[in-house]
C-alpha cells in the first residue's frame, strides 16, 4: 500500500493504474477509521481494481465552536485498518497542500443543504463539497463511497455529482451500528459512559419510527411527538432536530410518502451525534 501526502504524487500513481486501464474507487474520510470505514474501504476493494482512501481532518467543513483541533486523529491505526481492508494508496495531505495561503473558490449548494445538520452548522456543507469535489478532481475515481449515517451529506454529493457533470458514480453504504444500536461514529469515543449509554435511545426513536410507519402510521406529528418524547426522557439528551424530509430535496413533510427521511440529531455534552432511517 502507497502513502502520499502531495496531490501531484497521488495523480501520479492514479494516471499509472489508469493508463493499465484499472477502474480506481475512492472511500472520502477524515481518518480516525472505525467499521464504518473498514465496510466501506472492503465494497470500495471489491468492486475496483484498485482503492485509494483520503485520510484528511477538513478545516474547511467545521464551525468556529466545532471540534477541529480536538477531532480524534490516529494516523498509524488507521494506515493498518486501511491495508487489512484492502486499500492501495492513502491520501494523506496537510491542510496547506488543500487549501494554500490564497484559496478562495469554493463548491456550494443551496435548498438541501438550508435543513438538518446544515441549518445548525453553517457552511458545514460549503466545506465538505469544496473538499469533496476537490478530491474527485484529485483521484478521478470511477466509483466514490459514503455511508448512508450522513444521509444528508450522501444526498448533496450525489447532486453535486450531477450538477456539476462529475464523470463518478456515487455508491451509498448501509449504517454500521454496535451491538445495542448506536451508530458507529468517531465522535463515539468522545461520549462518557452515562452519555454512551442514553445514545442508544437514538436508535430506538428510529426503530419506533420504523414500526409505527410499517404499521400505517403516515401523520408526522404523531411520530415526531413520541420520538422527542423518548428521546427527551434521558437526562444527557439534548435534542437538535428530529426531523421527517422527503428524500429528494430533503423538504419537511407533514404526511409520509416513500421515499422519506427521518433524521435526529442529538448532543450529549459537547458531543453531537446523528442517525436516520430511510423509508423508500
Ligand atoms: O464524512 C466525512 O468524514 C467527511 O465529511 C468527508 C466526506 C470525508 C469530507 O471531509
């Protein structure tokens, strides 16, 4: 496995398995790597000839109040989860070879990125499609892999994807969870044990959103209200949004209609967590 920490050496290596006419994957992450990754890294490995994963903490995505300095970092650990799931090269630039002292074009979008996550954490989404769109011109994949946890993150790339005319497919991965539910996240090791704890009630609002929509609930309000009524009743829980979106625009509905989102985010402590259930 290749480590390279410059964009012209990435392109070099990427232009040599193109040239042998190899189909290139890219799993986007920003290190810090946990199962959710690794199954990423894995379907990325089985389906292209060749892997690259980007190991980079993005400034640009993160609010002026957000974790960056903070942000778990382990870049050993996570060079060896990259070779056992069967990576090829990482990319592993600096913040300077991103983004130099004079960088002032950005990618941005609108509508979908006003609700959810982007409505609390504003220009998140400027940042990781700047980045995103960066690393797509970086590796020039064939095939690039997101988790579906980021629902919302998974929905503007693949309209930027479309919008802008990148030549990739964009493949979306089903949530890795621990045993009891809790989406796998790196921001997991952040939680104390009594916060870890009540984090599963995220789940379990999403289950009883699930059950209630397979037993022809369709009225929002009716689910939303026992969702925040379960999720408030943990002491740690401070809820940011429990939220039902179509799954285009990701507007708010009142009445469900497949394909819909149910998204909930939640800080215990300092520590926001998100999680969701697509009904399609
Ligand atoms: O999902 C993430 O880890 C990040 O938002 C991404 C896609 C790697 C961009 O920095």
């Amino acid at each position: 496995m290749n480590i390279a920490e410059t964009i012209k050496e990435t392109r070099r290596i990427v232009k040599e398995w193109k040239m042998q006419g190899l189909t290139v994957g890219l799993v986007p992450t920003m290190g810090f790597l946990h199962e959710g990754h690794e199954s990423l890294i894995r379907r990325c490995a089985a389906e292209n000839d060749k892997t690259v994963v980007s190991v980079f903490v993005n400034p640009m995505q993160f609010g002026k109040n957000e974790d960056l300095e903070g942000y778990p970092r382990d870049f050993r650990r996570d060079s060896r989860i990259c070779q056992e799931a069967g990576a090829h090269l990482i990319f592993h630039p600096c913040p300077e070879e991103m983004y130099p002292p004079d960088f002032f074009t950005y990618m941005d979008m609108d509508t979908i990125t006003e609700g959810l996550c982007g409505g609390n954490r504003p220009g998140h989404f400027r940042g990781v499609c700047t980045v995103v769109g960066k690393l797509f011109h970086i590796v020039s994949p064939d095939r690039a892999y997101f988790g579906q946890k980021d629902a919302q993150q998974l929905s503007v790339i693949k309209k930027m994807v479309r919008d802008l005319d990148f030549d990739l497919e964009i493949v979306g991965c089903p949530t890795v969870r621990e045993a009891d539910g809790l989406a796998k996240s790196s921001r997991n090791t952040y939680l104390s044990e009594a916060e870890r704890q009540q984090a599963t009630v995220i789940h379990r609002s999403l289950r009883y959103a699930e059950e209630a929509i397979a037993a022809g609930e369709r009225d929002v309000k009716t689910i939303r209200e026992e969702m925040i009524r379960m999720i408030s009743q943990q002491p740690l829980a401070d809820i940011d949004y429990v939220e039902f979106v179509d799954w285009g625009l990701l507007q708010p509905i009142e009445k469900l209609e497949k394909p819909a989102l149910v998204a909930v985010a939640v800080r215990f402590g300092d520590t926001r967590l998100i999680d969701n259930y697509l009904w399609e």
